[in-house]
C-alpha cells in the first residue's frame, strides 16, 4: 500500500521579499541624507562658500573602503552561487571573507574618524559627513552580524532551502550597503 | 529523575508579565499595539484640550508657564496623534485582522513581537522626554538638552518598531497570502494596509534620517544647525501636515469599503477602479519630500507645483472611494435593516470626514490666501486624525471578537463615544478653519503677535473648537472604557 507525503506548502521566498522591503527602508534613509548632503552642500557652492577645508578629505582612505566594499560584493556574489549549487565549503568560504572584508571596512572608517583633520561641529559639512559615513558603518557592522550569524547556522550543519534564502537575503543587503557607499565615495570622497 | 524534572518544571513556570512579553501570538500582540495606541491617542487628545483651554487667552498664558511650555505640549499633541496613536492602533488590527483576510497567518511572529515591545520601550522614552522639559525643541530655547535628545531616541524606537512590524505585515501580504490569492482579490482593509505600509516604510526612515542628524549635532557640543532648539521640530513636522498624514486615512477607507460590504452583504461594483483610487491615494500621500525646514532660495516647498498638485489631486480620488463606498450603501440599503451597525454608521462618518479633511487641505493650498501657516493647518490635522480614530474605532468594534472575545460587546455605548468623536471632529476642524481664514496662526503662542494679530471674533470660535476637544476627549475616553469591559467580560469567561 502507497503511501503519499504530504509536504506543507513553501512560502514564495518570505525571507527575500522581507530583506526587500527592508532594505529598501534603508535605502529611503540614506535617500533622505543624501538629499540633504547634496542640496545643502549645492547652496554652499551658490553662495560661493567653502564646503570643506582644502585638504580636510583624502581621497586614499574612501578609495581603499571603496576598493574592500567591491570585493566584499564578489565575495557576496560567490557565497550565493556556492548556496545555490549546495557548495557548503565554498560558501562557507565566501561568506567568511565578505565578513572579513566587512570588517576591515568598519577599522578602516574608524581609523579614518580619528584619523581626519575636521571635528564632527566644525560646521554642517562635518555634521552631516560624520553621519553619513557613520550610519553606513553601522549598515556594513549589521551586514556583518547577520554573516556571522549565517556562518553559524553553516557551521551547525542546517543546509536547507531556508538557509539558500537567509544568504540571498543577506546578499539583497550587502549589495545595498556597497551601492550606498559608492554613493558616499562619488558624491563625498571624489567629489568633495 | 521525575521529582527533579517536576521541581525544575514548576520554577520555570512563567508568570503572566513573562508570557505578556516573551509571546508570539499577533493576538496578544495586536491588544499590546491597540491599546497602547488607542491610550496615546486619549493622551494626544487631552494635550490638544489643553492647548485648546490655552488659546482661549491669546494675549497671555494660562495653563502653561510661557510659550515654551506650550508650544511642548503642542507638539506632543501632534507627535502623540501620529507616531505614538494612530499608526500603533492601525498595526494592531494589521497584525491580526489582516493576516486571515490573507488566509495566512502573521510571518515572523518573533520580529513583530520585538517590533511591539520597541514602540513601547520608544513609546515610553518619548512620553518620558516630553514630561522632563525635552520634547522635540522649542522655539525660546528654554528645554532641557537632555530631555530633548531622549525624546530624539525615543521616537527612534518608535520608527524602529513601525517599520519592522510594517515589513512584517507587508511580507505576508505579498508571499504570506494563501495560494491561489491574488493582490487584486484582497479584501480593501489589507489592500489599503499594503499601499499605506509600503508608503509609511518609505516615509518613516527618512524622518529617522531626521532625527539622527537632529542627535548627532544635539550632543555634547553646540549645535551647528540641525540640533538647534528651534530647528528640531522644523526639521520633523513633514511628517505631521499635508501631505505625509493622508496615508494614515488609507487603511481607514479600507475599512470602511469592508464594513460597508460586510454588512450591507454587497460586493463593491467598480471593484477595480476603487483598488486603483486607493494606491492613487498611497501615492499622492507620499510626503517625505516636503521638507520646508531645508527649503532654497525660491519658491517654497509647500507652494511647489508637487506640493499644490498633490493637494488638489487627492480631493477628486477621495471623492472616488467614497463614491464606492455610496454606491453600495445605496445598492445594498435593503440588507441594513431599521438599526444600521454602529461601526458601519461610525465609518462611514470617517470616510466623509477625510474627504472634508481633504477640501481642506485644498483650500490650505490656494497661495492667495497665505493659509499655510494659519490655524487652517490644525484645522486639517484634527479633521484627518478625527477621521482616522472613528475608522479605527469603527474597526476595533467590528473584528473586537478577534482581538479581545465574543463577550460584553456594547455597541451603544461605541455608537455614543463615536458621535462624541465625529462631532468633536467637525467643532474643532470647522472653528479652526474659520480662525485660520481670520489670520490666526497655527502655534499661536501667548501673545497676540504670534498669534498673528487675528480678529477678535477667533476668541469665541476657539471657545468652540475648545468644547470639540472635549467632546473628542470624551468619546474617546468612553472608547478606552468600553474597550476595558470588553477585555474584562472576557477575561472573567475565560478564568
């Protein structure tokens, strides 16, 4: 006599579509202070004021954080592939390195912080630097945990769909993060 | 070993403050986020009585110690309405009422019991800011720092919270739904939930990205510009006027659509049109961009063609959904019977009110007038948030079995406190919009200066919008009454 297993019926990837919306909550909040930044920063030059003093912003640090943010999203990239074809080791690999990578970005930005000839109330430029680049060391050191956590869960052994979907959710993230701070290098970095 | 296992067992019992918070189940969670919001909305009301009794002086203060103080309270009334109220009450029936009109249940009950239990750590810390001298600035500059930036992180939580609890109710709409489900076979309250979530989960960061930089440059050093005292609520007060608080009347629309269907057992004949009226309505709310603290040299934000066209446009969309919703009245009349349900009765009085909310703040608009800064602007605000808390109530009322339980429904007592609220509505919105067409500002102050020199014949219409605050007031406290022996009755069945 056959017997039919009954399986219940899988979500249409719930975990993606939540890191979507997500995400996309902090892209609307990057959005906001990078509107800001730029329109602020627009009317500075009008008047034909000084936006930052010459020589205030190096352009080899946001570079080198620009450079560790395009291999981290490789590295992103690679763990998802390895997911995907079930690669446990590589995957585990991958993901270890974009959390390695993630935070080297975090040292860089606070070696930088200390490192940088401006205080945070030398005036709005300053302000709203300190609260760009640091919001975004914030989004990288989530970015972050949330590997950790996914390493974890690799480590203990749980390779199942749901976990394919916790690192293409992670994945949806950490390409935002790199987006956004490619946003920060060009408009703030390289543009000054 | 039994005994051992049995003792252990015993000592890990739960109590009922543990089960409370450490629960799961959007039910419970649901009563936290409306109860919770409907007691913030009490506490917004009374704060708008008081600065109704204080405007009954223009020349000098009364209830509070000077324009500072009241200008606290001001702004409480307001953030207290929106942030701490409405948007809590309406997640409350978005994590219980909406998951089954899904046919799911609730994706990530853990993350949305985490998202409750912050809006009400944020909530708290918000409260507690406004009471200790802080609130979100003042215009003399004679708050306390600290305060101010503990109500800063305060309603950082509370965003916090909103958004993860709204990326948990949009999940299950969008991939929670049951299979075979399609967006367009939504009930309206989760449709409308859907496009209003996705509009405030938009909104909402970018006010987060607000108050960060109003943090950043609060603390520890002379404020450059953005934590100034009198910059603070510039900065923030987008999110509480035209066109950012329209979005909070979507799930209301919804409501009232279900309501009147439900119990007029009549389906909605343009069906369609009405789903596409209402996202129209989502979108033309979306207010993030009207930012007038940051405005340039030029035409201002609020007199922008987006920001005029927008107001103009919501008033023929509204006009739309409530024409659906006079539709089926009209085709399902004969299913009411001789005593309509109060609910249907409370949000249909809603949808009129927004849609009066919405003429009102066309008029705001029309730049010859110079109404944006007037009491017409408060006018629009309490006509909308009045709207808003009838449908929610009219909600509560109608799914309340969910929520708290079959027993101890009183529909007259919710009929009464709804006409309160309905006609409170219509006082305080109707003296207000006349005040404003008299030149009385919408922070007025204490002294006739800032209240920018009005007519004298504003003392008798504040008297009038006065008296609509405590009508408001008092429906909404015989609500919170009616709701406690609601959950009581309930709760002595069960026990």
């Amino acid at each position: 006599m056959a017997t039919t297993v009954t399986t219940p019926p899988t979500r249409p990837r719930t975990l993606v579509v939540a890191s979507a919306f997500g995400t996309g909550s902090v892209v609307m909040y990057f959005g906001c202070l990078f509107a800001l930044y730029f329109s602020i920063r627009h009317d500075a030059m009008a008047w034909g004021s000084q936006w930052y003093p010459e020589g205030a912003i190096q352009l080899v640090p946001g570079g080198m954080n620009m450079s560790t943010m395009a291999m981290s999203a490789i590295t992103m990239g690679w763990a998802v592939h390895a997911v995907l074809n079930d690669d446990r080791v590589h995957a585990t690999i991958a993901m270890a390195l974009t959390a390695v990578l993630g935070i080297a970005m975090v040292n860089q930005t606070v070696f930088y912080f200390k490192d940088i000839g401006l205080s945070i109330d030398a005036s709005e430029a300053a302000t709203l630097l300190f609260t760009i680049v640091g919001s975004h060391m914030v989004m990288v050191a989530v970015g972050v945990l949330w590997l950790g956590l996914l390493l974890l869960r690799a480590l203990g052994g749980q390779d199942t769909s749901r976990h394919r979907d916790l690192v293409s959710a992670a994945a949806l993230y950490w390409y935002a993060s790199v987006a956004v701070y490619s946003v920060i290098w060009i408009g703030i970095y390289i543009a000054k | 070993m039994t005994t051992t296992d049995n003792a252990a067992a015993s000592d890990s019992a739960p109590t009922a403050l543990e089960d409370a918070v450490t629960t799961t189940d959007p039910v419970v969670l649901g009563r936290v986020w409306g109860f919770g919001g409907m007691a913030s909305v009490l506490l917004a009301a009374f704060a708008g009585f008081l600065v109704g009794v204080e405007r009954l002086d223009l020349a000098s203060a009364g209830v509070f110690d000077g324009a500072d103080g009241l200008f606290q309270f001001w702004s409480a009334y307001r953030v207290a309405f929106v942030l701490l109220g409405v948007l809590p009450a309406l997640m409350a029936l978005a994590t219980t009422v909406v998951p089954r009109q899904c046919g799911g249940s609730l994706v990530f009950p853990r993350a949305a019991a985490l998202a409750c239990w912050t809006w009400v750590v944020g909530a708290g810390m918000t409260i507690v800011g406004f009471l200790v001298d802080g609130g979100l600035g003042t215009p003399g500059g004679g708050g306390e720092r600290q305060a101010t930036a503990l109500t800063l992180m305060g309603l950082l939580l509370v965003i916090c919270g909103l958004l993860l609890a709204s990326v948990c109710v949009m999940t299950t709409i969008v991939s929670g739904r049951a299979a075979g489900t399609g967006l367009r076979d939504l009930p309206f309250t989760a449709w409308t939930t859907l496009v209003g979530a996705t509009v405030w989960t938009g909104m909402l960061p970018v006010l987060a990205a607000n108050a960060v930089l109003a943090y950043v440059d609060l603390r520890g050093r002379p404020a450059v510009r953005f934590g100034a005292e009198d910059a603070i609520w510039a900065q923030l007060s987008w999110m509480f006027t035209h066109p950012a608080i329209y979005v909070l009347a979507l799930p209301v629309l919804g409501i009232a659509l279900d309501l009147v269907s439900s119990t007029t057992r009549t389906a909605q004949a343009n069906r369609d049109v009405l789903l596409v009226a209402t996202a129209a309505f989502g979108f033309l709310s979306f207010g993030a961009f009207a930012q007038t603290f940051f405005d340039t040299p030029g035409t201002p934000i609020a007199e922008e063609a987006i920001s005029v066209v927008a107001a103009f446009a919501i008033v023929p969309v509204t006009l739309a959904i409530v024409g659906g919703l006079a539709d089926t009245l009209r085709r399902g009349a004969a299913n009411l019977g001789p005593k309509p349900p109060a609910e249907a009765v409370c949000s249909i009085l809603a949808a009129l009110l927004v849609l009066a909310a919405t003429v009102v703040g066309a008029v705001r608009v029309i730049a010859p007038l110079e109404l944006l800064d007037t009491s017409v602007t408060g006018a629009h605000f309490a006509l909308l948030l009045g709207a808003v808390i009838l449908g929610l109530g009219a909600g509560f009322h109608h799914w309340g079995e969910d929520l708290v339980g079959p027993e101890g429904r009183r529909p007259g007592m919710f009929l009464l406190g709804g006409l309160a609220v309905a006609g409170g509505t219509a006082l305080v919105g109707a003296a207000d919009l006349v005040s404003g067409l008299m030149d009385q500002a919408d922070f007025t102050g204490v002294d006739l200066a800032t209240a920018g020199n009005p007519d004298s014949a504003v003392d008798g219409l504040n008297l009038v919008s006065m008296i609509g605050s405590f009508a408001l007031l008092a429906g909404l406290a015989l609500w919170i009454l009616n709701g406690s022996l609601h959950t009581a009755a309930n709760r002595k069945v069960a026990a």
